[in-house]
C-alpha cells in the first residue's frame, strides 16, 4: 500500500477554519481507518506546482503513489474505493454512494454556496435573481427533508456521500438557513456527531493554530 | 447486458429544449455506441414513482437492468464503465475522468448555473452579493480558460468529463458569457461539433417537437 498524502493550506485566516475542505478528506480517512499524512502548501503564493496538481488553485489534492487527485467529490470515491466500501459485487452501493456524492456537491452545494456567498457579503438585497436563487435553496432543501425524515444515513449504512452532504448543508446552517428544515439539521448533528468528525475537525483547527504559534 | 433506459420528460416549454439533461446521457451513450432507450415521464406531475427513481423531482435517471441511477455525473461515470472506458489497469485514467466530473458539476455549474438564474432573471443589479457571485465565476474561467489553452480534452482522450464540462460552459456561451475566454468558447463548439453531440441534441429536439405534434 502506498503512503495516502492530503494537502491543506500551511495557514488561513480564521473565518474559514473548520470548513476548509482538506476536512472532507480527514474525514473519510479518519472513518476508513486508513493512515495519511497532511501536507501544507502556501496559502499566499499559488505557483505552476500548485496549479499542476489542482488546476483552479485551491486544496485539497490527494497523493497516494503516482496519482495526485483533485476535487473532494474524486477524492471521497477514490477514498472509499481504497477503504473497501465498495466490494466488486455489489454494484448498486457503488452507485448509490456515487449518485449521492454527486447530489451534495452538484444538486445541493450548487444551490447553497452561492447562497452563502450573498450571506458572507451581508446582501439581503431582494432583487429577481436573488429570489430566485433562495427559491432553487429552498426546493433543494424541502427535498432533502423528504429524504432525510425517512432515513439515517443517504445510501444505506454511512458512506462518504454523507460526508460529502453533511458538510455542505453544515455551511447553509452556519448562517441559519436550516431552522426549517429540522430532519435535515438532525442529520447535520448526527454526521458531526460521529468520532472521526471530531477527530478531522480538531486537527484541522489545531493544524491552523499550529501554522498562527509558528509565525508569533 | 441489461438494456440501457434514459428517462426524460414527456414534454417541456421550448427555453429549455437542447439543454434538458437527458441531453447529456444521450451523448455520452452516444459515443460509446451503447444501444439505449428512452423513456418518458410525466413533466406535470411527478409523484412517488418520480422521487423514488429522482429525490430532487428531475430527469434523467438510468435504468441498467435493476439499477436506476440519478445525477448525471454518477451516470456519466457508470456509462463510462460500462462501455469500456476505464481499464482496470489504469487507475490513473479513472481518477483523471471522475476528478473532470466533478469539476464541471461542482468547481464550475456551482459558480455558472445560479449566474444564469440572474440572467433568465434579467437581473444585472449589482448587489454586493452579486459581484462575489460574478467574480466567482470570472475565477473559474480564467483557470479553465488556462487549463484548455494547452489541450485538447481535459483527461487524454475525449472522455465523459468534457461532456460534462463543455455543457456546462455551453449554457453560460447562450448568454454570451464566455466573450473574453476565447480558449473556453473554442473547447465548447470542439465539442459541440462532434457527431454524438450533434445527434443527441437533434434527438431531444425532435422527441419534445413529436410532443407537441401529439398535443396538437
């Protein structure tokens, strides 16, 4: 088995802490049992290194040998494909947790990020379009209600794709927006009640304190 | 092999017509030369039987055999699958395929779909938010503007990742949106222009036109 490498950014600023997405990768790492190594890279300098192995500048990437994957979606199969979740002849957990990776970070996150990007701006602006995109937040939401008041976990026992979901919706509670939807904010507390959320969300936030005690 | 079934809606408005999902999976079954049927669901009404198949009450899903399939990236990812495109011994060439998925429907659509939901809008006020949401996207561009200088397709070969990302990048190109990102404009019509693209998109126009011929 080759050496599973995750980079982070080697500091950010405070606001982003505990919702940087090298968290996602923790994460599943963390609930696989599979040993991993974090790397930094520089938060103020983005150079062709960078760009080589995550093409929008941003983290994470994950090594494992010869292959440096980008995007937390490929990273959370590759991580649950690498930690057995996936045995070859069961085909339809493969493509339930799949399905519903790609849910959060297509049909929820798409809705919800820029959202939150109006949020951050402190923009309760009322325009055509803004309405719009609360209205597109809130069908995906009373969705996921529906969904969730009837199950535990999205595909079965707990996968990578609530990894993947709870940490999307986890953002839109940050700034309340869940205070409708209890089923859903339920699901929320039960996924970061889990040890290995603990356990990634404490090292992120101590990897960041760590990065401020080094340059005091 | 089971038969492979893409459902879409039996009828839509006309706006949407050459950007209705199922769009993608007809192309990518399409270049595979995967024989498929398609079958149509009730664009009014969509109760129990739809949300079991579709949680988000959208088209398309697959069916292969017992397997039904919802989001078009994980669709994508299985047609790819099934049609041989991803080598056991390669794992390299899966990883570069899924991470391009990913990044169409989560690092792009995330910023360029709720852009266009303020242009269906006719929204142009420049709200705090909306500036973060137009330098969002700005972002995204310029790095894909920089990734598709230098080549061709985004994963080697054409794969499933540039149906993804170049239908993505078209429905921001249909409000004229891709302007300064000559690179961009250039990989969409490469793709476009591709035989499998040109028969899926006839074959959506024509079932929705035999719609209206049948409401007639």
């Amino acid at each position: 088995m080759t050496e599973l490498v995750v980079t982070t950014y080697d500091w950010v600023p405070v606001p982003p802490r505990g919702y940087v997405r090298d968290l996602r990768i923790r994460w599943a790492l963390e609930e696989a049992g599979l040993p991993y190594r974090v790397q930094p890279v520089p938060f103020r300098e983005r150079g062709e290194e960078h760009l080589a192995h995550q093409p929008f500048a941003q983290v994470p990437w994950l090594l494992d040998g010869e292959l440096s994957i980008f995007e937390t979606g490929a990273i959370l199969l590759h991580v649950a494909e690498r930690g057995g979740a996936f045995p070859p002849d069961d085909p339809a957990r493969r493509a339930a947790v799949t399905e519903w990776v790609f849910a959060a970070l297509n049909s929820v996150e798409m809705a919800s990020l820029p959202w939150t990007l109006f949020k951050f701006s402190g923009d309760e602006t009322g325009t055509p379009g803004r309405k719009a995109l609360d209205r597109f937040l809130a069908l995906r939401l009373d969705r996921m209600e529906a969904v969730l008041a009837g199950r535990e976990w999205l595909a079965g026992d707990f996968s990578v794709a609530d990894i993947a979901m709870s940490d999307v919706l986890r953002l839109i509670d940050r700034f309340d927006g869940l205070a409708e939807h209890p089923a859903v904010r339920a699901y929320v507390a039960r996924a970061t009640a889990r040890p290995a959320f603990v356990k990634a969300h404490a090292d992120q936030m101590a990897h960041f304190a760590a990065a401020d005690a080094a340059r005091a």
